[in-house]
C-alpha cells in the first residue's frame, strides 16, 4: 500500500510538470499570416494559404518567452491586430479569421472569411477545440473581464457578433446590426458598455451592454482619421483610439490618438494626442500609467518613398488623470502590429511583422526602453493578445 501511494504521488507531480495549469501561467496568443507581404515597391503581394500559425506563448519569465504550441490555424494581418483574445481564467483563447485566400487567376486573392476558432488551453499542447461561424469578416475581438460574453466586429457586413461563454463553450447568441463598417471593439472594464471603431466614418460607437444583452443606441463620437483600435483604460476613465489616417497605410504624415472622457455623460471627445505616421496597435498598461501605439512609420511602403523607415516605432503615453501626453519613442522591428504588457506592467512584448519576431521592452513608469532581446516566430505576427484582466 505505502508503494501505491508513492507512485500515486509521483504520477500526479509528473501531470503537475507536463500539464501546467493554465491559471498559473501567464500567456499571450500571437496570430501568424504567412498568406501576405510588403514587397520593396511598397505593393501586397498574397500567396497560398496552408501555413498560417497561431503561437500560444508563456511570458511568465518575461526576457525569455517560450512558446508552448504553434496551432496549425488560419488568421489574417487584414483587420486589426487584436483578431485574438484569452478568457481572464486562461482556459480559452479565441481567434477570428477575417480574410481566407482563393485562387485568383494565376495567383491569390483574400475574400471575407466568418471563422473564429475556439482554442482549449488546459491541455498540453493547447488544442483547437470548436468553430463558431459568425458574420463576415470578423476583425477586431474582445471578451469581458467576467469571461463570459465576447463581441466581434463583422467588417463586410457592418455587423458585431455577441457570443456567449461558458465553461469551454462558446456560442453566437445575437447579431448587432452598426449601420457601417466596425473594426475594432473594446468593453468597459465593468462590463456595462463596449466601444467600436467605425474605421471608414472616423466615428467611435457606444454600446450598451445588460447581462448578454447588446444594445447600439445609435450615439456616436467623432475622433481621428480611420480608428482603427481602441483601448480602455483599467480604471474605466478613459478610452483610447489609434487613428491610423491615410485608409490604413503609412504616408509620412503624422496621426493621431483620439482621448475620450467616459465619465461625462454622454461619453465625448476631449482631446487629439499627435503619435506620428500610421498608429495601428493599441495597448494600455494593466498599471494605468502609460499607452503606446505602434507607428508603422513608413514601413509598409515603397523602399524609396521620402517617408519609407525600415523600423518602426512604439509612441508612448503618459496618462495622467484625464490628461495624456506623448513622452517618447522606442524602435522595434519593421511593421509593428500588436503589443502585449506582462501582467506586472513592468515589461511590454510588440510583434514585428516584417522581422517575424517580437521585441522585448522594459517599462519603468512612463519610461520604455529597448532590452534589446528578441524572439523568433514561426511566420509573421500579425496580432497579439494578452490575458484579459
């Protein structure tokens, strides 16, 4: 009996080491799009479809991240990068799919997809469990800090999709009709309301959120060229837009992040921060204490266009109050499309697309700087997503 016992113990340590509990990790999700590149003339060119990835990634040593699965999943760099999410117990994480490659004479071409995949992250490895068909297009996604409700912005059809979740389930339950194109999606921390980018009508729409039930009351807020992410920050305040101008590319002018007072009532537009060319990425410490926006800063363009950079930059901001202020600038990698902050605040992770890697920042206050340390992905990260807190 005593030896039945020992090896009982020791088989439940050794299921403790293979199959790490999820709540105990800390983890981002970074989507793959190896379907689509910028060539030097600054054109698209897309390829065959087939070898997309979507890499789940253990940040809990953050100078040395190790991804635990690359999942054989399709995913796009055409839409904002927060196409992914990761449920606040770290059970789930969800991945949208807006645009899927078809043959196109003698090339390809991207039409608008409706998958969002439904990842288990219990497992070891991580297992792509169920595909919930939604509207068309899915681009940006959020889910609520209760983990049990999550929106999509549909962009072909002007829609937003609500979803349910539950335990390991998630299910479409409603469809929100917008009026116009929606690109990107953010819930208040309290759960009561949700923000979208409406990206071509340079406006910010407010909804109402009761229980699963979402509500568009048709109120609007004017903000910067073409919103194209949005944040809010953790103590319910202020939200945040990336304006990206120029109908999503780089053009050597500089853009803007629009601030909004969600305290006033109606919410509204209280100021215009300038960030520089192209802001796409959006990201809000989980401290409260800065924003940054990655700068595509001519990236994506032709090598031998006036404004043409081959890195990009991070813009940081400071919040202080209801007043934010742009205090520096960091280079990273070429087409910086998402960013993820380590649950402390006290480092921040941002995908190079165009270098299939992620730079490694330290933040210290309002101050960010280079570590200098890099990871290698499997393709091109065109979307990064942190643990909903």
């Amino acid at each position: 009996m005593k030896h039945t016992g020992i090896r009982s113990t020791l088989a439940v340590l050794m299921l403790l080491l293979v199959f790490p509990l999820a709540a105990n990790a800390q983890l981002m999700i970074i989507g793959n799009d190896e379907k689509l590149i910028f060539d030097d003339a600054g054109v698209v060119r897309f390829f065959a479809p087939g070898k997309d990835t979507v890499s789940i990634v253990d940040i809990s040593a953050p100078e040395s991240p190790k991804i635990i699965a690359n999942l054989r999943l399709e995913n796009s760099i055409i839409g904002p990068p927060t196409n992914l999410a990761i449920t606040p117990d770290g059970q789930l994480a969800i991945v949208a799919n807006s645009i899927h490659q078809v043959p196109d004479g003698a090339g390809w071409k991207g039409v608008p997809d409706n998958k969002l995949y439904v990842i288990d992250l219990t497992t070891r490895p991580p297992n792509h469990i169920a595909t919930v068909e939604v509207g068309k297009q899915p681009s940006g996604l959020d889910i609520n800090r209760a983990g049990s409700l999550a929106l999509v912005t549909n962009r072909a059809d002007n829609t937003i999709s609500v979803l349910s979740i539950q335990g390991k389930n998630v299910k479409l339950i409603d469809t929100v009709p917008m009026g116009d194109q929606v690109a990107s999606v953010a819930f208040t921390p309290d759960g009561k309301r949700a923000l979208a980018g409406k990206f071509p009508a340079h406006k910010v729409a407010l909804l109402d959120v009761n229980g699963q039930k979402v509500t568009y009351g048709k109120y609007d807020m004017p903000v910067g060229l073409w919103p194209y992410n949005i944040g809010v920050t953790p103590n319910g305040k202020l939200a945040l837009t990336a304006d990206q101008g120029n109908a999503g590319r780089s053009d050597g002018h500089v853009d803007t992040v629009s601030v909004i007072d969600l305290e006033t009532n109606p919410p509204r537009v209280i100021d215009h921060v300038v960030v520089g060319d192209a802001p796409e990425g959006l990201e809000i410490s989980p401290t409260g204490e800065i924003a940054v926006a990655m700068l595509l800063n001519g990236n994506d363009g032709p090598h031998n266009a006036w404004f043409y950079h081959k890195n990009g930059r991070v813009a940081v901001l400071k919040i202080d109050g209801k007043k934010v202020t742009k205090v520096g600038e960091v280079e990273v990698g070429g087409v910086p499309e998402g960013a993820v902050f380590s649950p402390d605040g006290k480092y921040l992770f941002v995908g190079n697309f165009n270098d299939q890697g992620v730079s490694i920042l330290k933040v210290d206050g309002t101050k960010v700087t280079d570590t200098g340390k890099r990871f290698q992905l499997p393709g091109h990260p065109a979307s990064m997503h942190g643990q909903v807190r």
